[in-house]
C-alpha cells in the first residue's frame, strides 16, 4: 500500500511539473504577444497620422523630396518621407497576418485569427477624403462620415447695396450696405487613434475623450482536439500573426511616389515641384525665409546680380554655405536646391527650426548644427556616411532622428546635450566613436540587436572627472548609448536592445569599457587581430555566457569580465601574458578555467574569485603555476592539449 501511495505521488508530482511547464510557457508566450500587440498599436497609430499627413500633401499640391528606409535587422520596415512644405512624416509596413496551424492527432485544433482593424482613406463623390475602417465609412456617432483634412469656410455673402437717398433740396445719402454674415468655419478634419485594452482593440475619433469597442487583438489559441480512441489530445492551434493594418508597400519611380494602402487603394505624390517638371534654372526660388535669402547674396550665390536667386544659380553654387551664428533665420528648406555645395555650417542658428539637407552631402562635418536649439527634426539623406563631432550639439528641441544605413562613422558628442530626442533609429553597421548621446537623459534611442565595432579610435572619457560630482570616468559603447554615472549611483542613461558585439578585422585593441554594463549580450567573439582587452571591457555584463578570446590576445585588463555573473567556463589563450587585478572577480558561476599558456601568465590582485573550482593547465607546467598561481595551487590539475 506504502508502494501505491509513493507511485501516486510521484505520478501527481511529474504532472504537476508538466503542467506548471506549460503554464509558464503559455505566459511567456502570452508577454510576447502584448508586446508585439503593443508595438503594432504605437506603429498603426504613427502610420494613421502619417496617412493624414500623405491626404494633405496630395490635397495641397506639395511634393516628396526624400524617402529614406528604415531598417532593423536587416529588413526595411518602413520609410521617413519628407516634402516640400510638410513636416516629415514616418510609415511602418509588414506583412498580413496568416491562421494558426491546425492541431495534431485526435480532431484539429480550431485556427487562431488576428483582429486587426484595417484603417483606410477613401474619396467619396464630393471629391472629399473620408476614414474608412475595414473597408466602410468611418461614422461618427450622428452616422456622418469622419473627412481627412478640414475644409476651408465658405466667404461670407456680400452686402447688398445701400439705397440712393431721394431727390430733393437736401437728399440725405443712402444708408451703407449690410456687411456679409461670416463664413462658415470648415470642418476639422479627424485623427482616429487605436488602443489595446483587456485584449481588445478600441478606437477614438475624439482624441480619446470616448471610445468604442471593435474586436480581439490577438488571435486565440486553437481549441484542443477530442481524445481519440487510444490518440492523444490535439495540439493547440498556434496564434495568428499580426498583419499589418495600412500599407502594403511603397514604390517610386523617377516622378513619382506610390503609396499603396491595405485595400488597394493607390495614393500617388509628384516628387520634385509636386509636378512631372523639374524647376527650370531660369525660374526664381521663392524663400520662405527672407532672412536666409539675404545671407545667401552676401555669399555671392546671385552670378546675375538682381537680387533674386534661382534654381540654376543653387544649383551652380560650389562655395561654402556658412552662417553661424545668424539667429534671424528661421528655415531653409530651400537648401535641398543646393545640390554643388559639400560645406556649410549652421552652427549657433538658435532660431533654426526646419531645413532640408540636399541628397548630395555625403557628410556632416563637425558643428554642423551645434547650438540649433530650436531645430525639432532632420532627416539624414542616404548618402551621408560620416557625422562629425557636436554635430547636433545642443539642439534642445531635437526629437527625432533617422539615421541611414549608409553611416560608417559618428563621432563623439554627435548629439551631446540633446534632452528632447525620443526616438533615434541607429546604423546597423555603425563602426565609429562611443560618446554620442551625453546629456540626453530622456533618450529612448533604439539600437540593432548587432553592433558592429571596426575602429581602433575610441572617445577617451565620457566626462571630465570633477571630485565630488562623479564617480569615475568612463568610456566605450555603454558611454555610446547612454551611460552617466553619478555620485548618487543613479543611471540616467541605461543600455539596452544590443545583443551582441561583432569586432572587425581593424580591431587591434578592445577599448576599456566598450561594452561596460550592457547587461543584454550573451555571447562575445574576440577576433585572433585583437591583441589587448581595456580595463572594464565587459564589466557587470551580468547575461554574457560565452567568451572566445582571439589567440593573439597578450593581455586581460583590470575588471576586464568583472561582474559577469552567467560565465561558468572561460579559456585563456597560450598568447596570454598578463591578467589584471580583478580581471574575472565576482564571476559568481565561474567554476571552470582553462590556461593554455605554457608560461603562467601574472595575475593581479583577486584575478581570479577564490570559488573558482578546477583550473586546467599544461601538464609540463604545473609545478611553475602553482608557484605563480599560489592561491590557486589546489585547484591547479595538469592537461595534455592539443
């Protein structure tokens, strides 16, 4: 009997077990999907506000003077548009949501399903873009369709005539007409916006004062199938995946853009003038800015010398645009014009506040903008491979930034001292300095999952030390990102989203805190060009579980893996010859080092932690480690490699 309630018990135990696992599984997958639903949410409502934007670029006559791709993880996501007259503007795309696999053995499993609303622009008869949500008219609660953009008011109608006064000695004059009744103000148009909530979708069309309830926001989980006879239950069906909600796709041509919606539905913008011509050079550059066409006449940019500036004339101009320091001018979108010109500086413009680079730069040189307080947003065109440095130093107003995958180097204080920027979507194959994002502690900059390091250059010190304000001073990628230590032991600037660090073939020194504190990358490859590992490298990279260190590595720096508390096994290289003082201290899983070196390298004070286990080295050289590496000697067991 004591057998059966043993047998039972361990019975109970293991389906518990089992069942706890797939709880634990199912929740894990369940915090995927809220955040994939929430990302979707934020990037259907940026496309719906884009998608207004468009509807008023084609209703206004405005033109496209850019499209720059989005990437992330190698795969273009989307695209920054930018125009004439209109602030740029930002589209996601992705691809329709497919059925949950049906389940396996017993009866199928039902199919999963995303509930996606799908939101559209239509033009209705009266020649009047409407919102369309699932195909059909959006409605308001009075059933009246919701228009795009707003209309114009209708001029009041003229007063009548005063009468003429009758005839006589003295006639007294008419009394004056009437003055018209004013117009009628247009209506606003309207931004829907989307929100999930207890996993469903909602939408307001009153800027979230009310809203209504429209479906799931993720697909189900299939239903289990019935047991057969001897058959197992059937497999949940997987979840549908979430499609995209707007836009199919976007494509060019050399005059136009296209803009393909969810139902088909084409939105076609000019590029250029906002027609199929090209501004004739003849023709004179109507400046929204007064003040920056009288700084260009000072720069001699006028050949014909009439005061006036045209299309030719930008064209032609090969000289530097400089003008620092001039706080009267406010934009200069005109400059996209200027496609002959490689130099200019903006430099203390505070008053600056929108400006198109022309698609010909290939780089932005140092101070280009320091001091814009004023500039909101730019975007980079394709071309540019290189931002010097304080390039956007001190543009406080700065909140967004696309960076194109054509960049190859920014160097430090890029973006120092910028507290407004939100959003900065950085080059998958960035190679250049560290401390690019000071001061800009309200960041949420998004990273590639990959970075990869090509330079030997690095930023020496991510601030001056100053006794009393600071703790120490720091450099490397974590400083890149947004790393600011200070006495209070607070981290205004966090690293996240790098998973890993590729090092390149120019590598020859891993600079000290390159990757200090990015507590998300697993796994490090240290290249056999790499000769030395800086002071902090990898410090307190608390996920890092694997580490291959290149075998021209000579020396391991101080606090080099300090902190990594997941490592459990690490090889040092025969090339090694010296280990810094608490090199690997505090590796609290380190149970496992294996020196290949034939000559005990020199340890520093608490190299290794003294839970260390078992520590292999050549079997020749046993009795020199354990002299070497005496607080070590217990630990020490000979190996024959190969």
């Amino acid at each position: 009997m004591k057998k059966i309630h043993l047998l039972l018990l361990g019975l109970t135990i293991c389906l518990f077990s089992a069942c706890h696992n797939d709880i634990w599984d199912a929740i894990d997958g369940l915090d995927s999907r809220v955040t994939k639903l929430e990302e979707l949410c934020k990037e259907m409502n940026t496309n719906i506000t884009s998608l207004q934007t468009i509807v008023d670029v084609l209703q206004s006559n405005d033109f496209i003077t850019g499209v720059v791709e989005i990437k992330k993880d190698g795969e273009v996501i989307g695209y920054t548009i930018t125009f004439g007259k209109h602030d740029p503007i930002t589209i996601y795309h992705g691809q329709d949501g497919k059925d949950g696999a049906d389940g396996k053995d017993g009866q199928d499993g039902q199919n999963g399903s995303a509930n996606t609303p799908v939101i559209g622009v239509a033009q209705d008869t009266d020649g009047v873009y409407y919102w369309t949500l699932n195909g059909e008219w959006l409605l308001d609660d009075n059933g009246n369709k919701l228009p795009v953009s707003g209309k114009d008011g209708q001029n009041g109608t003229n007063g009548s005539n005063g009468q003429d006064g009758a005839d006589g000695k003295d006639g007294q004059d008419g009394e004056d007409g009437k003055d018209g009744a004013d117009g009628q103000d247009g209506k606003d148009g309207i931004t829907p916006q989307l929100k999930i909530e207890d996993g469903y979708w909602y939408i307001s069309y009153d800027n979230g004062a009310t809203w209504t309830q429209l479906g799931k926001a993720a697909g189900e989980d299939g239903a289990d199938g019935a047991d057969g006879k001897d058959g197992q239950n059937g497999a949940d069906g997987k979840d549908g995946q979430d499609g995209d909600s707007m836009f199919q796709s976007v494509t060019q041509d050399e005059n136009y853009v296209y803009f393909t919606l969810a139902d088909g539905t084409v939105i076609k913008i000019a590029k250029g003038n906002g027609s199929n011509d090209q501004p004739n050079e003849d023709d004179i550059i109507d400046f929204k800015d007064l003040a920056v066409k009288s700084a260009l006449l000072k720069l001699g940019v006028d050949t014909t010398k009439d005061n006036e500036i045209s299309y030719g004339e930008a064209a032609a101009y090969d000289g530097k645009i400089l003008m620092e320091g001039n706080t009267n001018i406010y934009s200069f979108k005109e400059f996209q014009y200027f496609t002959n010109t490689t130099s200019f500086k903006f430099q203390g413009c505070s008053n600056l506040f929108e400006i198109i680079i022309p698609n010909s730069i290939d780089s932005l040189l140092e101070y280009a903008f320091e001091g814009c307080a004023s500039l909101t947003s730019i975007v980079i065109p394709n071309a540019v491979n290189y931002i010097g440095a304080d390039a956007f130093s001190g543009c406080k107003s700065l909140h967004s930034i696309i960076i194109p995958s054509s960049i190859t180097n920014i160097r430090h204080n890029a973006f120092y001292n910028c507290p407004s920027l939100k959003s900065f979507t950085f080059p998958e194959n960035y190679n250049g300095d560290t401390f690019i994002f000071g001061k800009c502690s309200s960041s949420t900059v998004e990273l590639p999952h990959t970075i990869y390091w090509n330079t030997i250059e690095y930023q020496k010190e991510f601030y001056e030390y100053q006794p009393g304000s600071y703790s120490f001073t720091t450099s490397g990628l974590g400083g890149a990102v947004y790393k600011y230590y200070s006495s209070t032991s607070n981290w205004l600037y966090k690293p996240t989203n790098i998973k890993c660090i590729v090092f390149g073939d120019k590598v020859k020194t891993i600079p000290n805190y390159i990757c200090a504190y990015l507590q998300e990358i697993t796994e490090i490859n240290i290249p056999n060009n790499v000769i030395s590992i800086g002071n902090y490298a990898f410090f307190q990279c608390t996920a890092l579980n694997s580490i291959i260190i290149g075998n021209n590595v000579n020396k391991i720096g101080e606090h080099a893996f300090s902190g990594c508390s997941k490592l459990t096994s690490i090889t040092i290289p025969n090339s090694v010859t010296n280990i810094g003082s608490s090199a690997f201290s505090a590796c609290s899983s380190l149970t496992t080092i294996t020196s290949k070196s034939t000559t005990p390298p020199l340890l520093g004070t608490n190299a290794i932690p003294t839970t260390i286990g078992i520590i292999y080295v050549p079997r020749s050289s046993i009795e020199e480690y354990k002299i070497v590496w005496s607080d070590y000697a217990d630990k020490i067991i000979g190996y024959d490699f190969e």
